[in-house]
C-alpha cells in the first residue's frame, strides 16, 4: 500500500470529496485508511459509570484506500506515490515532481 500513517491525503470520490486530511491509521488487510477529520459518523454508548445516562459520540470511520490520493507537499498535486533505491536505503518520490513524499513529523 502506498498510503502511510502521517500522509497529507485528498478524498477523490464520495460523499467527502474534496476535503484534506493526515492520514491517523492504516489497514493494510482491509485496505482501509483513517483520516482525520473526514467521514464522521455516529457512535451510541449504552450507560455507564462515565456516561450515567449513555451518550452519543461522532468520530471518524474509515475510508477505502481507492476513494484518497496522496498529496505531494512540494508540487501540491495529487499523484502517485512510487519507491526508489537511493544511497540509503528506499525513498517515496512523487510520480509527477520526482521528490521526496516523506511527511514533516
């Protein structure tokens, strides 16, 4: 998978198209990403000592890896990530400017 935790990725398609996030999670086995701020939905808690009379929380659901695209962070486009051999070790570079995705930790 070429999306990795930490990543600046745009939604392509769906209901959130357009919209920008850090990529907070990965699901290789399920091919799945979780963004932040993006796709929120509606979690119900039943009672507990926390929440005495239960709760409604919204957080973020994950999103299928095939609906994002990584933004690079020096050309600003969306492209395509690929892995090449440098002195050392392996590096991301962009498809379309042909440098370094890494993200700013």
């Amino acid at each position: 998978m070429s999306i990795r935790k930490n990543d600046i990725v745009k939604i392509i398609s769906g209901e959130e198209r357009g919209k920008t996030g850090k990529v907070l999670e990965v699901d290789a086995a399920s091919g799945r990403v979780l963004v932040e701020g993006v796709n929120f939905i509606w979690k119900h808690l039943r009672r507990s000592q926390q929440h005495p009379h239960g709760a409604r929380i919204q957080k973020e659901a994950s999103i299928h890896v095939s609906n994002v695209k990584v933004e690079c962070q020096s050309c600003n486009k969306l492209t395509r990530v690929i892995s090449k051999k440098v002195e050392d070790g392996r590096a991301r570079i962009c498809k379309k400017c042909g440098q370094s995705v890494a993200p700013e930790v």
